[in-house]
C-alpha cells in the first residue's frame, strides 16, 4: 500500500488540521486556543504534575509547555504552585474553571475518536491504536536524538 501517491504524513496532518476545525468550532465560546486545551485536558487527569513531566506526558518541548500554561493561568483556568524543595518546578492544578471546562474537551475528544473509528471493527480500532503508538514512539526517538528540535540544548 505504501505507493508514491500515499504519504503517511500527509494523511497525519488531514486528521489533524480537520481535527482542529472540529475543535475550534466547537470551542468557539472560550479564550483559548487548541494547544492550550490539550494541555488543560492532560492536567485534568494528573492535576499536581509539574511542567516538565505535562511536557513528557505530552511528548512537547518545554518551551511549549510554558507558553501553554502561561495562557491558560492568564485565562483562568489554571494555577501554578512552586516546589518547596526545588523552586525551579512548577506544580499544575485547575482551577473551579479549568475543572469545569475538561469533561467538555474530553467529551468532545470521545466524539472526534468515534467520527475518525466509523466503520472500523474493534480488532481494527485496537490495531490502529496500536500502530499510532507505534509510529509516535519512532517519532519521539527522533526527539531522544535530538534529531527534532525540542527546546534542549543540543550537545556537540
């Protein structure tokens, strides 16, 4: 299957770029954007992780991460908590606001995985989950190499 007219990465970008318009559409009424909110769903289920472990978990340079935070603390939706024994963390929480928006975004989340899933058998979605993880994992290799540019220093 894998012809000259099939790339991987443009069928990737398709579900994201439409995946975004779903989202935009259906978040029209809130002050942040599709990064951020991805990053208040992610703090929903490990509310008190510090930033740099949402930028793990998340798979996103920590540069990033920081600008996320810093426009949903402005907005309201999140607050940051310094670590007593390394001050340089950050600790994440929701605020009442930021718990009230999550199951939104994590409903509609569900909503987008059943559009994308239509017509596939459960052997078929499990399988397609599998190879999605499997294709982000060699992505983040490239990461671990500093093939990609993820807001470390790079080491000569």
């Amino acid at each position: 299957m894998n012809s000259s007219s099939t790339s991987l990465g443009r069928l990737v970008s398709a579900i994201h770029r439409y995946g975004h318009c779903f989202f935009d559409h259906l978040f029209s009424d809130i002050e942040i954007g599709h990064g951020p909110r991805n990053f208040l769903a992610a703090l929903y289920l490990r509310e008190g992780i510090s930033q740099d472990e949402l930028s793990e978990y998340l798979m996103m340079d920590k540069t990033t991460t920081a600008r996320a935070v810093k426009k949903l603390e402005d907005a309201g939706y999140v607050t940051r908590s310094r670590e007593e024994r390394d001050r340089r963390y950050y600790h994440l929480y929701l605020t009442d606001k930021g718990r009230a928006l999550a199951p939104r975004i994590w409903e509609t989340r569900k909503q987008w995985t059943e559009i994308l899933s239509e017509g596939f058998s459960e052997e078929e979605e499990k399988l397609f989950y599998s190879y999605l993880e499997r294709a982000a994992d060699n992505a983040a290799r490239l990461r671990d190499k500093d093939i990609v540019y993820t807001g470390r220093k790079q080491t000569d």
